[in-house]
C-alpha cells in the first residue's frame, strides 16, 4: 500500500505542473444516430464517398471491431514505406476504440470511425514532417515539437513519462506507438475537458468514475 500511494503520488506531482489550458483535444466525436436515421441525404460528396469505403471496410453490421480496425490500419501503414513500424497490436487496437466508442458498444460505428480516421490523417502529416531525418521514426529530441503540433505542449516530466512507455530504449517512437499514444492523450483530456465544468483546471471523481475513466481505455 506504500508502494502504491508512493507510486500514485509520483504521477501526481508530474501531471499537476500541467496546465491543461494549454492542450487542445480535438473536437468530440458526434453522437451515433439512430439507424432510421437519413444520414446519406444530408451528406456531401465526400462524406458519400467516405460511407461507401466504410461500408466496404466494417461489413454487414456496420461496425468497425478492433480486429477489424488492426486489419485496416496495418494494410494502410504497410503501403507507406516511410513510416517505421511494428503494426498495430489487438491491444493498442482495443485501446483506441475504447477511447473512441461513445456509446459503448465495443466497436466503432461510422461517426466514431471517421473522427478517428480523421485524426489518423492528420496525426500521419505531423510525424512525418516532425521526422526531420527521415529515419521514419520520431526521435526525443523531435518528439516534444510534435506533440505542440498536435495541440499537446508537455513539460518534461510528462514528457518522459511518455517515452518510458511509448518510446523504444533509444527514445526513438515508431508510428504505431505515435497515433496510440495520441488517441489516448487527446481522450483523456477531452474528458477532463468535459468533467472541469468550472474550467478551473481541477475535477472531482470519486473511485467508481475513476475505475470508469481508466479502466475502459
């Protein structure tokens, strides 16, 4: 029990030096329709055209599992020689459709989708233009530039908690450990976000809406 409240207040004091102002979560995914809903008809081109690949993408029942996102995801990357990495594992594949599953389904239905792609895309543009040596990985010393790209300044405690845990032993971070390490950072502070309803910077969980916040991720 030592240990552990040591452990928890180490975390602690990293993460309140943090200003959470600072970081800019992208904007919620919206929230799923109903199936009798008409979405095609108030839809542009592209959206059109973004249904049809999804539908060919999730199959019969409209939704995407993480095994199913694991497939997507590693046929994508492998066609991209210039990003370096291992693929997407089931698990950092449950864990982003965790964070992203508003409804709590277990899987990804179109909206969710999207809104993850979405960032994906935009994700993929900033590592590769952060990996100024075109090693196709992000190194430590081109990480905290990304993260300010993608709206997450860091000060350098939490910056090297993140390289412990997403980083190999030479600080170096490969793609797929990029975007899960950006899904979840850009969940958690969405729902701290949610939760500050004063916007003072702190909230108030009591254990069972902790478990829920952490557990589920």
């Amino acid at each position: 029990m030592f240990l552990a409240k040591n452990f928890i207040g180490g975390i602690l004091n990293i993460v309140s030096n943090v200003d959470p102002a600072q970081f800019i979560p992208s904007d919620p995914p919206p929230p799923r329709r109903p199936l009798n809903f008409l979405a095609e008809a108030q839809e542009n081109d592209e959206e059109k055209q973004f249904r049809r690949i999804f539908k060919q993408l999730a199959g019969d029942d409209m939704e995407v599992s993480p095994s199913e996102l694991m497939n997507i995801l590693n046929k994508i990357v492998s066609k991209h020689g210039g990003l370096k990495t291992d693929g997407f594992s089931i698990e950092s594949c449950r864990s982003m459709v965790a964070v992203m599953d508003s409804d709590s389904t277990g899987k990804l239905g179109f909206h969710e989708f999207k809104y993850l792609w979405n960032n994906i895309k935009r994700w993929q543009g900033i590592y590769i233009s952060h990996d100024a040596d075109c090693s196709g990985v992000i190194s430590s010393d081109e990480l905290p530039q990304a993260f300010k790209a993608a709206g997450f300044p860091l000060n350098d405690q939490l910056f090297k908690l993140i390289i412990r845990r997403y980083s190999d032993e030479n600080g170096n971070m490969d793609f797929d450990n990029f975007v899960g390490c950006l899904v979840r950072l850009d969940a958690m502070c969405r729902a701290f976000k949610t939760l500050d309803k004063d916007n003072n910077g702190t909230i108030n969980l009591d254990i069972k809406e902790w478990l829920q916040l952490t557990m589920y991720s």
